[in-house]
C-alpha cells in the first residue's frame, strides 16, 4: 500500500449548485452513475492510496456516514473547518492528521483522469496544471526550466494559461506545515482568503523545488453546466442499462438496476439514479436524482433533485392557418 496520505477539501457549500446543494453536500451529488466523491475514491484505490483526511463543513455528517459506508476499506480521518477561510485554511486544519512526509491534496469537486504513479515516483513535489482559455477562474503557475516560479491567484492580467487544476503532490509534508503556519499566523490573504497557492509560493521563495505535471482529463463539477458536461464524458466513457419494455434508450446513459421506467424515450446523455419511477417522458443530457418520481414531461439539459415529483401535462390543439400560440 501507498505511504501517501490523501487530502481532501469538501467544506464548500456549493453555492454555484444551489437548489441541490441545501441538502445535499456537492460531492454528494450524481455524476455518470455514482457521486463526485466516489470517482475520486475510486481513483485513489487504484493508485493504493488508503489513508485519507476529509476537510468537512456543510452537511459534513452525511459525507462522514457515505464514506464510512461505502468505503470501508479506507483509513478515514475527519476535521471540521468551522470557518470558511479559503483552500489554504482548510488544508492547514487539517495538519494534525498528516502522519506521512508524502500527502496528496485533491479538490473534492474534481473528477481527474491521469496516470499519477509517474508523479509519485520522482518523489518531487509537483502541481497538476491544464493550459486553459482564459486563466483568470484559476490559480497559475509560471514555469521556468521546467520548475515553477511563481504562482498567482487568478490573474485579471494574463501571466500564464497554466491552470492549476486541483491536484498537489507534496513530497516533504513538513515544508508544507510551516508554510501554512506562516501563512495563518501572518494573515496573509489573496481575495480575502487563506490561499493553498500563497503557502506553496512560500515554499518556493524558501528554495522549494516545485514541478509540475500535465492533466488532460480534468472535469469540473462546480455549477449546472459543467457538472452535465462532466456527465457526458463518465457516459461516454462507460453506458449502463438494461432493456425496458416500450422504452427506447439512446445510449450512452446510466440508468440504477432498480428504477422503472415505462413508455419513455431516455437519453442521451442521462443518468437516471436508484429507485426513481418515471412514465411516459422523453428525457435527455439530464441527472435524475434518487428516488425521484417523473411523468409526463419533456426535460433536456436538466438537474433533478432526489425525491423529486414532477408532473407534467400535454395538449392538445386544433389550430387554425396563421395561429400564434405561446405556452408558459
């Protein structure tokens, strides 16, 4: 087994996911047929990671209990970040359960796809980076001879396209620490906020060697958009269902072993969770949430909360030439 120790940040309220996110954490939430947090686990196990530190706040306990459900086989630390501080504050209140020189801090709000045994070898700490269109949403990094120089949190001028994607790979957990103390008991703030890439700067200015290493397959599920757009690749990636009777399926979707569904057309693009009912609907680049209840409805680029019961109605018409007719 893997000596790093995983951290992992998922304190935020998702404010950019909001109707969900009130009562449902955002990790929590479906993507491709499984929650955000469950592709990240999955992601660790294959890579022998087994130690993880959760940095929870908002609806915290019902992370807990969905990681120590489903995750048995994960040595599982939790710390509360009472005040939402920034990334930096999280990752510094979670110091007393680094017990490994190597941690491995994930964004819990990231879905990645990269060969990460290469960056643990070299035993170097290095920052995942994605060159992006416009830089300004990021932290970034400039590099010089293949090291960085210098990192910025989101730019209004542009200095680099080197998006910082959520990923850090720390070989000494120790330079770290101090950098983080620094920051805190400094106050040092970025947009008002504790910044993680304040501290690694200051790991740098101390002679701090960091690389970085190229993520292609990096998706993001902070607001509507992009979590259906991070959908459609996990679909792409793997299509799950079994035949229903008068149902067409346009794959790829994934659709729960136990939800029924009946005289519908679903997908593309849709991912239809446990022990939801839906009837005569034609559905598409959607997440359906557990247990929801859908008939009659017509729904496309859609997000469905779980429990959800939406009853929708058709028309008929007998128009006459030249009509206008408009339906809200």
């Amino acid at each position: 087994m893997s000596k790093i120790k995983a951290i992992i940040p998922v304190a935020g309220i998702g404010s950019r996911l909001k109707p969900h996110t009130y009562s449902t954490p955002k990790v929590l939430l479906n993507v491709g047929g499984k929650p955000i947090i469950s592709h990240i686990l999955d992601k660790l196990l294959e890579e022998g990671i087994t130690n993880a530190t959760f940095v929870i706040g908002h609806l915290g306990n019902m992370i807990m209990d969905y990681v120590k459900k489903s995750y048995p086989s994960i040595k599982a630390d939790f710390v509360q970040q009472k005040e939402m501080e920034g990334l930096g504050h999280a990752i510094y209140t979670a110091i007393p359960t680094f017990d490994s020189d190597e941690i491995f801090i994930i964004l819990g709000d990231t879905i990645f796809d990269v060969n990460l045994k290469d960056v643990f070898k070299n035993k170097k700490t290095s920052l995942g980076v994605k060159e992006v269109e416009d830089p300004r949403r990021f932290g970034v990094a400039i590099v010089n001879n293949g090291y960085i120089k210098k990192l910025v949190e989101k730019p209004q001028t542009f200095v680099s396209n080197l998006a910082l994607v959520g990923l850090y790979y720390i070989s000494n957990s120790r330079t770290l620490v101090k950098s983080l103390n620094n920051l805190v008991e400094k106050d040092v703030r970025t947009k008002g906020e504790l910044q993680l890439t304040d501290a690694l700067q200051m790991m740098i200015e101390s002679g701090e060697k960091i690389s970085t290493f190229p993520v292609e397959g990096w998706y993001d599920c902070g607001n509507p958009e992009t979590l259906l757009s991070t959908n459609r690749f996990l679909l792409d990636k793997k299509s799950v269902s079994k035949n229903f009777e008068n149902v067409v399926i346009n794959h790829p979707v994934f659709i729960a072993d136990n939800a029924e569904i009946s005289n519908s057309v679903i997908g593309p693009y849709t991912t239809i969770d446990a022990g939801c009912s839906i009837s005569e609907c034609i559905i598409k680049n959607s997440i359906v949430g557990t247990n929801a209840q859908i008939s009659r409805s017509l729904l496309e680029n859609s997000i469905i909360g779980n429990n959800s019961l939406i009853k929708g109605s058709y028309k008929k018409l007998n128009s006459g030439d030249s009509s206008e007719i408009d339906f809200y």
